[in-house]
C-alpha cells in the first residue's frame, strides 16, 4: 500500500504493509491529554508524516517497524508507548498492575538522550519511573542494579546482556520492547540483539497470564537483519517506510549495474530493451537533458523499438503521454517512454516494471526514479535481499567512464541492497574517494583517529585521516621541552574527554614559562602597563588579567560586522590551550618581549585504553572521574610519539613530589585508573596505528626539512634509553631529587616496542613494476597485495607511489623519460596490484620509461602489442 501526503506542491512519498490511517492532527492522536498538553508545553510542533502514521499501530499495541530520515527521533515511539504504559487493565496479571517497557540504543549518548525525553514528558502521565541504566564491566554493578517499581528501563545491548546476568526475571514483566536506530543495532550488535530476542522469546513463552507484547523498531535505513527480527520475533507488524530507496529494498526491487563507455550507451540500451520486450514491460528510460531525449527517442526509431518520449519542451501534455503508454501495455506491446527526470512529477507514474538509468543519477534522483515503480514493490518479507520468485521491478544503471560524481552514494547503496557490482564501479569510486580525501586535506586530523588509532565512520567523518604538513607540522613542540622523552612532567589543564587534554610540559629546572607568568603578572600590576586597545585583529596575541592572573591570548575569531566600540572576540589560551570568549576592552597590549616564547600549549593523548562496548566518545561519568583527579596536578609520562604540537604518552602517573626526602611518589596510573573505573577496556593497537599514521611524513615530505625532524624523531629514544643518559640525570647536582620508577610491569614490553617500531619505522622496500604503453597513454602495474594507505603523486617527470603491504612499507619514487600530464593521471588500487595511468603530454611512442635504469622496472611482455612501425624498447 501506499500514500501520497501533499505539503504545499511536493508529495511526501509512504510505503504501509498494511493500511493506516493516519493521525496528522495532535488534538485526534492516540495520546491522552495531560501528554497532549505536555506536548504542546514544550513547543512539540508534530505528529510529523512520519509520526502520524507510526503513533496509531504503536497505540493499539502492535508490533511496528518504522524506517524515515526521521527514524534517529525517540518522539516517533515515546508518546504511544507511554500512553500504553497508562492502560492498567492491560497489565492485570503483573504486580501492581505495571507494565516494563525497555528501549535498546546503540551507545550510552543515545540512552541519555532518550532518558532525558522520558524524565520531560512523564509529568504528564499519572506515573512514571524511566530508568537509565548503564553499567561497567565490574560484576558487582550489575548485581546491584534494582528494577522493581520501574516502568521504563534504557540502556544499551551490552549493558542489557550484563545485567541478564544477574536478573533474568526482569523479562517475564517486559511487555513493550523498543529497538532504536534498528539499522545501527543489527550493524554493530547483531548477535546480542538477537540473544536478547531470544530470552525475551523464551521469557513471554513462560510468562502467566494474559500480558501484552510488543516489538518497536524504528531506524533510518532497511537492514537484512530486520528479515529474521520479523519472521521469529515479530507478529504481523505494521511496516512504515517514508524512504524511497529504503522501501525498494524492502519491496525486492533487481538492482543491475552494465559497465559500458559513454559512447556505446545506446547500443547497450537497444541490448536491454531487446531481453525486456521479451517480456511484457513497462520501461522507462531516465535522463537528464533534452538532447539526449531526443537522441535515444531517434536511435529506438531508427531499431524499430516502439517509443514515447516526454520533456520540458515536449508540445504533448504529461495526460497525452500517459495515456499513450498504458494503451500502448494493454495492446500487448513493450510500453517504453524516454524522459527527464523533471518530467516524473507531473506524469505520476508508479506502475513501471523496468527503470534504465541512461544517465547517471545522484542518490536523490536515483530515489525518485524507483518511486516509478513502487506499485510492483513487494509486500510479503523475503529470505534474501533480492528473492528472484518474488522480483517485479527492476532497475538497471548504466555505468561510463563520465559516472563518478555520484559514484560514492549509488556504490554504498547498492552494497546495502547486496546487488552484484563490478569491478569497473569500485574503480570508479576509488579516484572520487581520493578526489575527496584531497578536499578534506585543510579538515582537522581526525580527533577519534588520535586517541584511539582508529575512525569507525571513515566515510562518513568530516575530518582528515592522513597527514598533511603544512597544517599537522605548521608547530612543532621545541626540542626543549622534550630533553627526555622516557620521563616528561606534563601538567593537564583543560580535559577534553577521559583520554586526551591540553596542557604544559614542564621543565624540572628553571621552566621558562613560569619565569614568563611571573614577569607578566609583574608587568600587568602596574596600572599604566594596562593598555586597552580600540581594536583587536585576529591572530595577534594579547594579554589578557583575569582574578590574580594574566595571561597570554591569542584571537581566533572577530564577529564579520561590529558597530560598537565594544564586541565580543573568541580567544585562545595559548599556554593553557583552552578558548573562551571575552569584550575586546578587555584585551591589553603584550610588550613583544612576552610573546617571545613560543604557546606553550600541547595536546596530551594517553594511549592503549579505549571505552567499552565498542562506544565512539567516552562517558561523561569517566571523564569527570578523570577531570577531578588530575586536572593542574603535575604527572610524569613517557612520549611514545609526537606530531605537532600533539603528544601521545603511555604510561602518564599522578605524582607527589616530597621535597623533604627528595623523591617523587606515584599515586596512580591514568590508564589503570579509567579501567577501573569498568567503562574502559584495553586498546593494543593504539600506539602501532599512530605509529603508522606518522610513518607518512617520510613519505609526503621529500625535503631538507623532514630529513631534520626524522633525525632528532629517531634519536630521541636512542638517548632516552641510553643508561649514560640516565646517570647524567640522575647525579646532576641540580636535580638530585630521585624519580621512583614510573613505569609499571605491564608497561615495560609495550615501551621497548613501541622503541623499536620508531628506530626502524623508516625503513622501506621497492616494488616490483611492470609497464607498456599505447600513443595516448603509458600503463604501470605495481605489484603489491592488499594495499594499505597508498599515497601517489604526480609532476610533469615524475611519479611517487607508495603504500603498505602486510606490514612492510613500498616505495616507488620514478622519474620519467619523457613528460606526463599530471592532472589526467590517475592510480587505482586493486587487490593484487595497483594500476597508474600516465597520460602522456605528447602523443607517440616512448623508446623507454625512465631517464635512470631501475632493475625493478621491467616491460609487461604478457600484454605488449609491438606495431611495426616501433622499434625495440628499453626495459626501463
């Protein structure tokens, strides 16, 4: 079934399995009133569409899945569910006549935030008792956790699981079980879901008495884990998609992608239309320009293909066309009609069989095209993501060389609809992503990159994932402030989440920045050094006096326009790394003499411990724990790397200096610390990944410069851990102090390794290269497997590739023989080899590939074709 809504001039498209009449008005919704008012007292401005018809099947207790750009949203189950929980004759059978309702999200921020929903809108119902429950790995927390009285419990799948270990009997109350954010549940949690589904199975099998149970899941994408949640857990659920391409999947249509060049399309088109008119369809072919209408409609003519055509220019009338093509299907013949897309709308179309994608369609676009056929969707779940038996629509792409500027989207949603996809599509989409990954270059490295070696949502994230630079080596931190890196004292004074700060290193003897702090408080205490200044300008660093203090800021952002005399400026702590905003009249003029030393100011990340449950962000009640126990005290770490102004430590220990006995005491590991707290586990693989990702800076920066830094990069632990070093510091007479030992037992093998990763990381190994060539182009086949990271630049004489390959790092660095346009080249990843086009800056054979012999360059003689006028080639 379905529904067409109209807002204003569009038509919000709705697939049901079965009928509902919708609730689009909050005064007629299936809520009581005292939730209405609650509703509207918090400015709640729905049902939206999708709300309207998901509200009425959850209110009569059935089982529903929702699927919407909406479907992240609580409020599409919230209110129905707590009306449920109002009805007491519905739970008779149950203590106190109460009903348990248990939402599952997929991490600990979701279940906040919907806790949060619940604690507002139960002041209007009679009771309500929401209960947030999120637990560490510590066996006692989930033995402690008590349920009764409690009408609704959040948590996550996880924590489910752990407290199941402990309280089995909480699932013969559960009547009303919400799956949120399905799509990411059954991605990332599938198999605890599903052990969830089965207790809570076995459970209502053994419950007494007559009890209600109900299955919600809502989400934004169809999964193919949804398939089983229904057939073995669900009765006859209501299914509510507002997606178009998400109801496709769930209807079954035949995705088919046809490699073909941009020149033979059509003949590709007269190859299709020849295997559908075998069949009696209803075809239409997509495109986005009136020429190219018009030159299909031609070539079918000119192939006695029997064909309508319909755009902006067209003199018929969408009606006419209509008409012609369904008597066109009932006469018995294949009913073919070439369109644009802009046309859709108007002709209404949603009875095709067959969509051909004659060009190439955003994923919009590619929406609004399926929706032509949406009355052949199917209704009844399938056991494989395209069931042949059941097929009625399908829908054929046709793939060129010009294809790539949606590549990514249709490539990511063909994978989820598990269609078969050439090899031609992920090359294509290869040379976009990295087109993409070049755009993100001036993006901010990665934050979940650097304190846990690792992004989940690489496709997704908006920041950079590889080194650059300009940006990542723009400020270094000053030889001086590491002079050992197997023993810094840091002092964090800004915590960001449990695992990374900003912060100063201190110095042991005569730190420069405390002598500056003193001369500028010194300076600032006389009242005529307080120049106020009329005008501040963004970078220039100032002073600024808050309490007892001064400091030095530096400006980030000044508002575009500002009328009056005084605005409000964003600055940045440079010593301190914090940001804040403050009146432009409160910012001095800083003598130059105190801004002479460089922002003391460095990223702090301890290493090799991550949260729990594979959650993305730490929670808050770890990084309070954290905050509260370190912040402006002095700790000592060792650096395992640095980039930037970044550095990554393991271990850092909280420390307490007894000035008396001339020692320094460990009060506690941080890493130790967050796992005790239970919401933290071991992350091995840290350290090797950052590693990795500053491996690249060998490879990107082929200057004097780099040559420098990875000279004092590979002698710093060389130094540290030389026992001469050691004994210098030790006996020096003015540090007599003694450190006890810092490091802890579990530490000391993952320190000599992360040592010896660093002295040896530079190390690289040549390819093996083979080549040949035609008067346009010259083909290089890099024998490689499993390419990892590969880097590949090109100059008008030169190209450098490289990547990683189980563990060993390639390099290619070639200069060519003759000139290539650099622009046009392109390198494209395969699973055994890596494939570079060159494309030559003048056309004709070259008599060798490069100026210099490379016993690793060698002719590919399997595929040469020698013409007669070539004379014998060079080898390399």
């Amino acid at each position: 079934l379905q529904s067409f809504k109209s807002i204003g001039k569009e038509k919000i498209f709705v697939f049901l399995s079965k009928k509902i009449e919708p609730s689009s008005v909050l005064e007629t919704a299936p809520l009581f009133d005292g939730l209405k008012k609650e509703l509207v007292w918090n400015k709640f401005s729905g049902p939206t569409f999708t709300e309207s018809y998901c509200w009425p099947p959850v209110a009569w207790g059935c089982d529903v899945i929702a699927i919407s750009h909406e479907g992240n949203d609580p409020l599409l189950y919230i209110p129905p569910v707590l009306r449920l929980l109002q009805l007491e004759s519905d739970y008779q059978a149950l203590p106190n006549m109460s009903g348990v309702s248990l939402i599952l999200c997929p991490g600990w921020k979701k279940a906040q935030l919907v806790f949060d929903l619940l604690k507002t809108y139960r002041k209007g119902c009679r009771r309500l008792h929401p209960m947030l429950i999120i637990l560490g790995q510590n066996k006692e927390a989930a033995s402690q956790v008590e349920i009764q009285g409690c009408e609704v419990v959040v948590t996550t799948p996880y924590n489910l699981l752990r407290l199941l270990e402990h309280n089995t009997g909480f699932l013969c109350r559960l009547c009303h079980l919400v799956l949120d954010e399905i799509e990411v549940l059954l991605s990332d949690t599938a198999e605890q879901v599903f052990t969830i589904l089965g207790c809570y199975k076995k459970a209502t099998a053994q419950a007494q008495g007559d009890l209600p149970h109900q299955i919600i899941a809502v989400g934004t994408r169809w999964n193919k884990h949804i398939t089983p949640l229904i057939k073995d857990f669900m009765n006859d659920p209501h299914i509510v998609i507002t997606v178009i391409e998400e109801a496709a999947l769930f209807g079954n249509v035949q995705q088919v992608v046809q490699p073909c060049i941009n020149s033979s399309r059509t003949a590709e088109l007269l190859k299709i239309l020849d295997f559908t008119q075998r069949n009696l369809q209803k075809v239409l072919v997509f495109t986005d320009s009136v020429s190219e209408v018009e030159m299909i409609h031609k070539a079918l003519k000119s192939n006695s293909v029997v064909s309508l055509k319909k755009h902006k220019e067209s003199k018929c009338n969408a009606r006419c066309v209509l008409d012609r093509w369904r008597k066109m299907h009932s006469s018995g013949t294949p009913a073919v009609l070439v369109l644009t897309d802009d046309c859709l709308q108007s002709l209404g179309i949603r009875d095709a069989t067959c969509v051909i994608h004659f060009s190439f369609p955003s994923l919009g676009v590619f929406g609004q095209r399926l929706q032509s056929m949406s009355d052949n969707f199917c209704t009844g779940v399938k056991d494989s993501a395209v069931d042949e038996e059941h097929t009625k629509a399908k829908s054929v792409i046709l793939l060129t060389e010009n294809s790539s500027c949606h590549a990514p989207g249709i490539l990511h949603y063909l994978k989820h609809a598990e269609a078969e996809i050439p090899e031609e599509f992920y090359d294509l989409t290869a040379r976009v992503l990295e087109s993409e990954k070049k755009e993100k270059s001036s993006r901010p490295l990665c934050a979940s990159l650097k304190t846990f070696g690792i992004c989940r949502s690489r496709t997704e994230c908006p920041d950079r994932h590889q080194i650059n630079l300009s940006i990542d080596m723009a400020q270094n931190i000053a030889d001086e402030m590491i002079e050992t890196p197997e023993r810094v004292t840091i002092l964090p004074l800004l915590i960001i989440n449990a695992t990374n700060y900003f912060g100063r290193i201190v110095k042991k003897q005569k730190d420069q920045y405390t002598i500056l702090a003193k001369e500028i408080n010194d300076y600032f205490k006389v009242p005529g050094h307080r120049i106020s200044l009329s005008t501040v300008e963004k970078s220039v660093i100032y002073g600024l006096h808050e309490g007892a203090n001064c400091h030095r800021v530096q400006v980030v952002e000044t508002p575009a326009k500002h009328e009056e005399n005084v605005y409000k400026v964003t600055i940045k702590y440079i010593d301190e790394g914090r940001t804040s905003q403050v009146n432009s009249d409160q910012l001095l003029h800083l003598p130059a003499k105190f801004q002479s030393l460089p922002p003391q100011a460095v990223e702090i990340v301890v290493c090799r411990v991550k949260p729990i449950d594979n959650e993305v962000e730490w929670n808050p009640k770890v990084t309070d724990h954290i905050n509260h126990k370190i912040k402006g005290k002095l700790h000592h770490a060792k650096v395992v790397q640095t980039l930037g102004r970044t550095v990554w430590v393991d271990p850092m220990v909280g420390v307490t200096n007894l000035p008396m006995m001339k020692i320094w005491i460990n009060e506690y590991n941080i890493r130790t610390e967050i796992l005790s707290t239970g919401l933290g586990t071991d992350n091995p693989e840290h350290v090797g990944e950052i590693q990795k990702l500053c491996r690249q800076i060998a490879i990107l920066d082929h200057a004097q410069s780099l040559e420098h830094f990875t000279e004092e990069d590979t002698a710093g632990p060389e130094e540290a851990s030389s026992p001469q070093d050691t004994s210098i510091q030790e006996s020096s007479a003015e540090s007599c102090s003694m450190f006890l030992d810092v490091f802890f037992l579990d530490d000391v093998v993952q320190a000599k390794e992360a040592e010896d990763s660093t002295v040896h990381q530079q190390k690289s190994y040549h390819p093996q290269i083979k080549w040949l060539q035609d008067k346009m182009t010259v083909t290089l086949k890099v024998q490689i497997l499993r390419a990892a990271d590969s880097k590949c630049e090109f100059s008008r004489e030169k190209v450098a590739f490289s990547a990683y390959s189980e563990g060993k790092l390639y390099v290619a660095d070639l200069e060519l023989y003759q000139s290539v346009i650099a622009e046009k080249s392109t390198c494209v990843i395969k699973d055994t080899e890596a494939v570079i086009l060159l494309v030559k800056e003048k056309k004709g054979a070259w008599c060798k590939l490069l100026k210099n012999k490379n016993v690793h360059v060698s002719l590919d003689f399997e595929h040469w074709e020698e013409s007669e006028d070539e004379r014998p080639f060079a080898v390399g």
